[in-house]
C-alpha cells in the first residue's frame, strides 16, 4: 500500500502547482520496502529469483519519481510526463513481482 501511496503522492504533486520536495524523496533503500528488502534475514526468500528481480524495477520507481519531479519543478511537462510513465510502468512490475513473491512464500509454507 505505501507503494501506490507513493506513487500516487508524486502524480499529484506533478500536476499541483505547489513547490516540489524533491530532497524528501526517498531512495529505494530508505522506503519501507527498501528498508524490508535490505534487512530481510530469511534465505529462502532472499535467494528467490523473483526477489532479486524486485531490486531493479523498485529502484526505477524511485529514480523515475525523483526526475518527474525535477522536471515538474524545472517547468518541464514533457520530460515530466515521460518520467511519470516510466515511473508507472516500473511501479506495476514491483507491483507484479510482490504479487509473485507472496505467492511463491505461501506455496512454500504449504510444502
């Protein structure tokens, strides 16, 4: 949820004419996903291709963010508006691949 939150929070701001914050971003390792994903201490899960794969698209997420909002801040719509694209498009595939790892988790905790 704090990731559509995120999102969410970003897509208006673009679109609000209201000073950008864009020092207050978080980075991918300072979210509460990134602060789950670097500490995570189960093996099994860390090992997981799919976990892996998170690493790439959620760091996206984050960088896609940060440019949308410098170019928003920078009066930039068209810079901006791909940004924001980018940043939906990534933003599914973590999306995506949470859904995957949750359900590989519950799969193994059946066998």
């Amino acid at each position: 949820m704090d990731h559509i939150i995120f999102k969410r929070d970003v897509v208006q701001t673009c679109f609000d004419s209201a000073e950008v914050a864009v020092a207050h971003l978080p980075d991918h390792h300072h979210c509460r996903l990134g602060k789950w994903y670097d500490t995570l201490q189960n093996s099994d899960i860390r090992n997981s291709a799919t976990f892996k794969a998170l690493i790439g698209p959620h760091e996206e997420t984050h960088s896609s963010a940060k440019r949308a909002l410098e170019a928003h801040a920078a009066g930039e719509d068209e810079r901006m508006v791909q940004e924001l694209h980018t940043l939906d498009q990534s933003s599914k595939r973590v999306v995506e691949l949470l859904d995957v790892l949750a359900r590989e988790i519950l799969e193994g905790r059946k066998t």
